[in-house]
C-alpha cells in the first residue's frame, strides 16, 4: 500500500484519525455534523461507503472528545481553524457532506477555500439545509427560547422522550444546539461569487427544515453541475434511513458529474 | 454491573450493536454504528438494570464507553 499522507497533515482536534487518509485512489469525504450532533452521527456509514471513499467525520468543540474545548459561535473563526487543520489533508481528491448546520459549514468551507485560492472538493454534498440568507440582511442569530427550541427539536425528532427524563442532560443539549444554531443562522457569504463546483442537494421528503421544494435554491450558489434529490424521512433522514443516503452519496461520489 | 461482559451485553441487547472489549476505549465517533442517541438508550438502561441513579455531570464528561463503564461500575 503506497502511503500518500501529506507530510504536514497531522492530528487534528477536527479530525483525530486521519488513518483514512492512507491508501491511494480514494475520494476523502469530510463530513460535518447538525447542530446539537457529533461526529458519531456518521459512525454508520463506515461499513456502508464504497471502499473508494475515505470517511473523515469532523468533529466540532464542545462535544464527545471535545467536551472540554470552547464551543465556536463565529463561522470566521471557526473556518480559520477547519483549514488551518485540514488545509494539509486536501492534496487529493475530496468531497463534503454535511447535514443541516454541517451543509452550512461545508459550504462556508468551500467558499472559504475558493476564495484563499485553496482547491475546491469534486462534490459538495448539502443535506437538510436551506441556503443561507442572501437578503443583506444582519447576521443577528433569532434563535427561540429554551421551551420553544425543545418542542421545536422534539418535533423534528431530534430530542427523544427519554431525555426528558435527565434535566441536566436536556439542558447541556439546549445550550449545545442554541450555541451551534447561532453558529449557522450569523453566517452571511462573503459578496465573491458562486462556487463552480458540482453541488448535490438532498432533502427529506418530510422535513420541514428543507422542504424538497425548495432544494433547488441552492441552484444560484453554484455555476457547475448541480442536482437534488429527496430521500425518505423528515430532518434527521441521515440517522433514520442509513442505507439509502449512503447508497445515494456512493453513486453521487462514484462517477464524474454529467450534466 | 460487574463485568465488562456484562456491560457489552446490555449494548448489544438495548442499543443492538454487537462490540468487542476494545471498542469501549474507542471516543464515540470511532465505534462503528454508535449514534450519540444510543447513549441516552444506554444510560436509562444500565439505571434500569443496576437501580442507581448515575451522575449526569459525568454523563456529560464521558468520551468513550469505558467512562460510562466506569461510571455504571461505582453507582
């Protein structure tokens, strides 16, 4: 096995275990969590990828082995440090996915990338996420309060009944996804531009967040090839039906684009 | 809970994921098939299974399953 780690990636807080990066000919899937997640949300797909694709969860501050480091409320920042940490792992062929907050954190990168003259991934995957707010609007973060956001979460199935039961744990995940809603809802792009990359939106038939009717806004963000695709389920389609979202992103990795 | 056996046993029935004693000192991400909603699945078990309530700060804390091992193994 030829090893073709960049000698300056190393071990990230981002991204522990970069042994994915080893064997050649493989496409690099970084993958961003939603908001209130961790990096564990993609743990499933490891034995579901294609053999051709290396799975690289990225794994935000303030959550399972980051528990202790400072969560990030501002994407600068937090794009300051994804490519001061990754910048050395995309010296060969890469792609993003991310779901919900995470599509707004792949995207930002993408951007950020284009825009530092880094190189662009073959395929941004955004899944669950409306795009973000053009309007020239204030990034002024509305987020609900805590009651709000627990009826919010738990219609979207992302707060179960049982943590109901465990007051302290219902609270660290409030402040959790607040801090990381704020994150998402204050990005506004930098005036610089579409990305040229091939973009694939995926949308879960019965989620209210990215209703598959309004997947095709994503359209203006990107002058290269572009598609949507509904995928059953609501919000958290990544968590409810595995197989067929990793079916989906194994085909959309696979092959080149053709329009 | 007295056993590391016993321990994976409970995983495998309430959570459905069939580990190995290494896996436990994996961090989450690292442990094929985990959902950070299995350990909500996990922890109301093992206090259903052991009668002790345990400590939600160190839930909290907790990296990887052998922390929550720990902490099953002294409530």
């Amino acid at each position: 096995m030829i090893n073709i780690v960049a000698p300056s990636a190393r071990p990230s807080p981002y991204l522990p275990d970069i042994s994915g990066l080893a064997r050649a000919g493989r496409t690099r899937l970084f993958c961003f969590h939603y908001a209130g997640g961790t990096a564990s949300a993609f743990a499933s797909w490891r034995d579901r990828l294609s053999p051709q694709i290396a799975l690289l969860p990225v794994q935000l501050p303030g959550r399972e082995y980051r528990v202790h480091d400072r969560r990030i409320l501002a994407m600068d920042r937090l794009l300051e440090e994804l490519v001061r940490d990754l910048r050395p792992m995309l010296d060969a062929p890469f792609a993003l996915y991310g779901h919900s907050m995470g599509a707004m954190i792949a995207y930002a990168f993408a951007r950020h990338l284009r825009d530092h003259g880094g190189p662009a991934p073959s395929a941004l995957l955004l899944g669950a996420c409306p795009p973000p707010d053009t309007t020239g609007r204030s990034a002024h973060a509305e987020i609900p309060d805590r009651a709000a956001l627990v009826h919010w979460m738990r219609e979207l199935g992302g707060v179960p009944d049982a943590l109901l039961q465990y007051p302290e744990w219902l609270e660290a995940s409030v402040a959790l996804l607040r801090d990381d809603l704020v994150l998402a809802s204050t990005y506004r792009p930098p005036p610089s531009g579409p990305l040229s990359c091939p973009v694939h939106v995926l949308a879960g038939a019965r989620d209210p967040v990215l209703p598959p009717a309004r997947a095709g806004e994503w359209a203006e963000h990107t002058t290269g090839p572009f598609t949507t695709h509904t995928v059953p389920g609501g919000h958290f389609f990544l968590r409810e039906h595995p197989d067929e979202l990793v079916h989906l992103v194994n085909n959309l990795l696979r092959q080149p684009f053709r329009a | 809970m007295t056993s590391i056996e016993q321990f994976l046993s409970l995983i495998h029935t309430e959570v459905g994921l069939e580990l190995a004693v290494e896996d436990i000192d994996r961090g989450f991400d690292q442990v094929a098939g985990w959902d950070s909603l299995h350990l909500l699945t996990l922890i109301t078990a093992l206090e259903e299974t052991t009668g002790q309530q345990i400590s939600m700060p160190d839930v909290l804390q907790a990296t990887k399953l052998a922390d929550i091992y720990g902490l099953a193994a002294i409530s």
